[in-house]
C-alpha cells in the first residue's frame, strides 16, 4: 500500500476554521447555507456543530468568488449557478490559479529586487 502524502488528512473543518480560511465572519457562512440549498455541512450531535468537508469547502469557494471578489449580489450568483453550475467552477478555479501565480511572481519580483 502507497502512502499518499498530498492527501488532507483532515476530513472535516469547524465553521471557525472555515471563517478564518474565507476571512468571513461565521454569521456569513451560516446566511449563505440559508441562501445557498447546495451548502448544507454536516451537523453534529444535539447542538448541530457544523462540520464543512472538503465538498461544502469547495462549494463556499466559488460563492466566495463571486459574491466577495467578482462583487456579485446574493441573487445573481444564484442565477450563475444555476445557469452555469460547471462554468462558474471553472472560473473560480481559474481565479484561485492565477492569484496564486501573481503571488509567486510579486514573491520572485522582491528577491530580485533584493540583488541590486
């Protein structure tokens, strides 16, 4: 048996971990679960603790890129959604890759800087 080590070993995260990933504020993720009927995380014993997989994650990533980056209101990104479920993904996917490219640009763009 192979070892994977690039799998999250993780499999669930609290509505505070998830808040801090988003930089959101718990009351938002907990409105948009009402908003969004594809956003249900698992609850957890009689005091219905939240428990976000990696599922609910990846849902919470694309409502966060439309409504918190692109500036969508609550209503068009549902119309986006529902329009255009695998073409919103992808745009979001899209986004996060080339944040991340920027980053490591702006990162390589410093340590140059630091040569002259």
């Amino acid at each position: 048996m192979v070892l994977n080590l690039n799998k999250n070993l993780k499999l669930y995260y609290s509505i505070g971990e998830v808040a801090e990933m988003f930089q959101l504020n718990e009351s938002t993720l907990r409105y948009w679960e009402q908003e969004f009927p594809f956003l249900r995380p698992k609850t957890k014993g009689p005091s219905k603790v939240r428990q976000y997989s990696e599922k609910d994650i990846e849902q919470i990533k694309l409502i966060h890129n439309l409504v918190k980056v692109r500036g969508f209101k609550l209503a068009a990104a549902k119309k986006i959604i529902n329009a255009n479920r695998d073409g919103a993904d992808k745009t979001a996917d899209v986004l996060t890759r080339l944040t991340e490219v920027r980053d490591m640009l702006m990162s390589i763009r410093k340590q140059l800087g630091g040569l002259e």
